[in-house]
C-alpha cells in the first residue's frame, strides 16, 4: 500500500496531474490497496471515484489533515466487480467511513452504502442513493467544527506572541479534537508532564 498521505494531499496530487498514467505505481502510490479487475481499468475507476472522495471530504466528519483515503475493488460470491473507499486515521490506521457508491452484491445491486466506526460496523449506517449518503454527510451544510489548536509563547519581539503546533509535511497549523488528544500528541512526541503547562490549548472553529 501506498505511504499515507492525507485527504487533502490525495485531492492536490490528483488535481496536479500526479495520477494521469495507469502505471502500477502510479496507482499504488494514488490509493489502491487491492482489486480484482484487470489493473489497466484503475486509472478509470479513480477517475469515477475521485469526485465522490473529494465532495464527501468537505463535510465535517472528515478531517482532511488527520485521515487518508484508499481504494479497493471487490468481488463479491454473488454479484460484480465493484468499487470502495475507506477514510482512515492517519496516526493509527483505523478505518472510520467504508464509501461504496454502487454495490456489486445481487442483493442490493447499484445502491450506495456507507460502514463506520461509529457503530463498529455493525450494519450500514446509510443506504440509498447517492444523495442518502450526501445527506449523512451532510454535504451542503455547515461545515465549521470545534478543534484544538496547541502554541506556546516565542521568545523574543515577533508580531504574535505565540508559536503554534504546525503539521511536518504542509506547515498548515494542526487541529486535534480535544484537549486530551493534544496533550496525548505532545506526551508521544517527547514532552513531559510539567512541560505541558507551559502550552496553550485554544479552541477554535474550522472548516472541515
């Protein structure tokens, strides 16, 4: 499988070209993760799924600096070929959305699904249409969330008196969803209990 990038980086690469040839490589390092159609048809299937991951990545359950997205194709025992994409934590990999946009399954051929997390996965959290899972998403409403952001004071005369937590690979400031997880986040990254204090853990509102 591809080295885990975020959502946010997926859509720039694909929009700048970066997965326009079907070469293996090129659609390992898009997203695939395993299929059983013939690896010529991936380009074209990333290219029907590629609008569906970037509209479901502007609702608010998906956190496109912390998650990363990869494809899968599938086959089923009674039905066709048909595609899937998981939105997954960055940090540990677990999966919180499988996307299905048309099932394969004879069952329930061509309707849209969408598995998580969120009842372990359990039973679809939504089924329908393509709409039904615009809707769960809730893909055309407000999208401003609460999250954490971690600074501390800068030394010296700058024009903000603090430094804040940015990501290593986009410089962009990172968001956590509680208090909690920052301190975690810190803690794992080498600072101790008492350097905690010195942080400051300022809530604001984003758009996801």
């Amino acid at each position: 499988m591809q080295e885990r990038i975020s959502v946010r980086e997926f859509i720039r690469n694909y929009e700048n070209g970066r997965y326009s040839d079907s070469l293996f490589d090129t659609m390992v390092n898009a997203g695939w993760y395993d299929w059983f159609c013939e690896g010529e048809e991936l380009k074209n299937r990333l290219d029907m799924l590629f609008p569906k991951v970037k509209q479901l990545a502007a609702s608010a359950k998906i956190n496109i600096d912390t998650m990363y997205v990869f494809f899968k194709n599938n086959c089923p025992c009674e039905g066709e070929l048909y595609d899937d994409f998981r939105f997954c934590e960055m940090r540990t990999g677990d999966v919180v959305y499988t996307v299905i946009p048309a099932s394969g399954h004879d069952r329930d051929k061509g309707l849209s699904e969408v598995w998580g997390k969120e009842n372990d996965f359990s039973k679809a959290l939504a089924k329908g249409y393509w709409h039904d899972i615009q809707d769960f998403f809730e893909i055309g409403k407000s999208n401003k969330v609460s999250k954490i952001k971690v600074g501390r004071h800068v030394n010296g005369i700058t024009l903000n008196d603090y430094e804040w937590l940015l990501m290593e690979k986009h410089g962009g400031i990172m968001y956590f969803d509680s208090e909690e997880e920052a301190k975690q986040f810190l803690l794992d990254h080498g600072e101790t209990g008492e350097g905690l204090e010195w942080y400051r853990f300022e809530t604001v509102e984003v758009t996801a």
